[in-house]
C-alpha cells in the first residue's frame, strides 16, 4: 500500500541538511547572534537569500505532487 502525499517532505528534508550541518549553523550563528555587525551584514542576506529559495522549491514541490495527485485521482483517459 502505497501513501500518497502532498506535502513537500524532500524540500523540507533538504532544508534541514542544508541548516543543520556545522556549516549551515555557523552562518545562522553569524546572521543572527554574532557580535559583530559587519559579520551580520554579510551573512544575512546570504541567509534569507537561501531560505526564500527553499520556499520556492518548497511550493514548486508542492504543486507538483498536486498536479500528480490530481491526475492519478482521475485515471487515465484517452
């Protein structure tokens, strides 16, 4: 038995390798609790920059696996 889903999890999944390795965590720590301002200033947008960016493939996986489901739910028709 197979479950179907909508829910991005390889996206999710990614998102999570990316800021959870020692280096998606030192520049976490360098956007947001560095002392440093200029360290802020480089690792910010660099940041936010990466997170929009797994939000877009977030909803882009999103419609994908609805467009899929929407399909597989109707059957195949000639």
């Amino acid at each position: 038995m197979h479950v179907r889903t909508r829910w991005p999890w390889i996206s999710l999944l990614l998102g999570a390798v990316v800021a959870l390795n020692p280096i998606g965590l030192d520049f976490l720590q360098s956007a947001f609790l560095s002392g440093e301002q200029l360290s802020r200033n480089i690792a910010q947008p660099i940041v936010l920059s990466a997170l929009a960016i797994l939000v877009l493939v977030g909803i882009i996986e999103w419609l994908v696996r609805f467009v899929v489901f929407k399909r597989r739910a109707r059957g195949v028709t000639s």
